[in-house]
C-alpha cells in the first residue's frame, strides 16, 4: 500500500472519531460533567485517537514529500510550518499537550473541562484534514 494510500486512510479515520464525538457530545459543560464515566472516556479515547492520529498523518506526510525524518514530535510539527497554517499547526501541539496530559493523568483541576472544550472544537480538526488533503493532491 503506497503512502498516499494510507495518508487517505488515516485522514478517514479521524473523521470517524470526529463523527463519533460530534454525534454524543453533550449541548453543555455542565450535562458533561453530569455524563457517566464510560462517556467521559470515550471522548477522552476518541480525542487521543485523533492526536495520535495526527502524528502519523504528518510523519506519512514527510515520506510523500520527501522532507527527511523528524528527531521529536516537535521537531516532526515543525517541518510543516511552512505547509500547513499556524493555526492548524497549533491546535496539532495543543491537542498533544491534551493528550499528554490524558495519557499521564497530569494534575488539572480543569480536567474535565479540557476535554469538554476540545470535543467541541473539533472545527479545529476538520482544518487540519482539508488542509492536509490539500498538501496531498498538490504532490
């Protein structure tokens, strides 16, 4: 299977965690954080996903267009400043600070809102997918 191939692949299923966090998201931070606990994982599952997911999005990225590999994830981000926007390029590094702080369940007191606000800026997501799929059809 060639890069292209699985870069389309990958951009599919962050749409598929997308589509799953848009159809169960609570209208309210307060009907969140009233949801029972399966829920609240489930977002914080699918919001990993599309971080980790991003991740290999861009390091498929750097094969299709030849850029040379990264040492760092930030140093992987940053190969793309001049390809994608730097809004989108900084949603990528605040979703892995998100992540980051989801997989090693730093101390936040706005744990829960965190995730909240990030399942309902999934906007932020769609960007990064059109503008990859651009990057993509240009090479």
């Amino acid at each position: 299977m060639d890069e292209t191939h699985r870069l389309r692949e990958k951009l599919g299923e962050i749409t598929q965690y997308v589509n799953e966090i848009e159809e169960r998201i609570p209208g309210s931070l307060k009907e969140y954080l009233e949801s029972d606990l399966m829920l609240k994982r489930t977002f914080e599952r699918d919001l990993q996903m599309i971080s980790e997911t991003q991740l290999e999005i861009l390091s498929l990225l750097t094969r299709v267009k030849g850029t040379g590999i990264a040492s760092s994830e930030n140093g992987l981000i940053d190969k793309f400043k001049n390809t994608l926007s730097f809004k989108t390029i900084e949603d990528v590094r605040e979703r892995r600070r998100l992540r980051n702080m989801l997989i090693h369940a730093y101390s936040n007191t706005k744990y829960d809102e965190n995730v909240y606000d990030s399942a309902r800026e999934l906007k932020k997501v769609k960007l990064f997918i059109s503008e990859v799929e651009s990057v993509v059809h240009r090479t």
